[in-house]
C-alpha cells in the first residue's frame, strides 16, 4: 500500500530516532555514576516511540482503504489502544526502580519531535528520497 517515498522516510526516521536515543543513552552512561536505570529508561521509551510510530502507520494504512465510519473507528481504537500501552510503561517505570521515569519520558517524545523538527528543517530527506515514478 506505501509507496517508495514513504517507506524512505519513515526509515529515514526511524533512523533518527535510534540514533538519538543512543546519543542520549551514551551521554546518561558518561554523566551519571549510577546511569543503568537512566539509560534503561532511555532505551525503553525510544522503543516503544518507535513502535507506537510503526503502529500509528498500520493503522492509517489500514483505515485509508475502509469506509469512513469503518475506517473513524479503526483509528479511535488504534488511539486508544497506544494511550494504553504508553499508560502501561510509565506506569512500569514509576513502580520499577531499575527504569528512570524522566528518561522513558524524553524516549517516548523523542519520536515526536524528529518527526516535528525533520517536517521543518529537512531539505536532505526531501532530495536524496527515491523516484516515486517507478512501478513496484
């Protein structure tokens, strides 16, 4: 259903992300005497960012092709659903020692704000991305 142009970018922001994420993770690791939970908590909310990325795409992909009424309530429960699992990990991270609350945090935003900053500062994603002409 994606074509090429989509694929690119979302790699290309998926990308980003773990890179950023492992930035952070390395800096909490060379700052902090005690950084385990610090970068535990880095690590777990860059991944569930990311999987609430990947998440949101099934789904979109998915409502796009259904009747609208059909497709409204794909997307609630798709919603719905990633409230919930980002309710379950920091809940997790609040009750387990071991994850730093702050870091999962800044791990879950992460997604967000490459996507945000990319949209406005990304002139290298929008030309070195692959000709969408082509058939698959």
């Amino acid at each position: 259903m994606t074509n090429k142009i989509v694929d690119h970018t979302i790699k290309a922001l998926i990308i980003r992300c773990v890179a950023v994420n492992l930035i952070l993770a390395g800096i909490w690791q060379l700052t902090i005497s005690e950084s385990s939970p610090w970068v535990k908590g880095q690590v777990l909310g860059g991944l569930v960012s990311i999987l609430m990325f990947l998440q949101m795409k099934n789904t979109l992909e998915r409502a796009l092709v259904c009747a609208p009424d059909v497709a409204n309530r794909k997307v609630r429960v798709g919603y719905m659903m990633r409230m919930l699992i980002y309710g379950l990990v920091l809940a997790l991270s609040i009750l387990s020692e071991d994850i730093n609350f702050i870091t999962v945090i800044i791990g879950i935003i992460s997604m967000k704000y490459i996507v945000l900053l990319s949209a406005v500062f990304d002139e290298k994603l929008l030309k070195k991305r692959p000709n969408n002409n082509e058939k698959r």
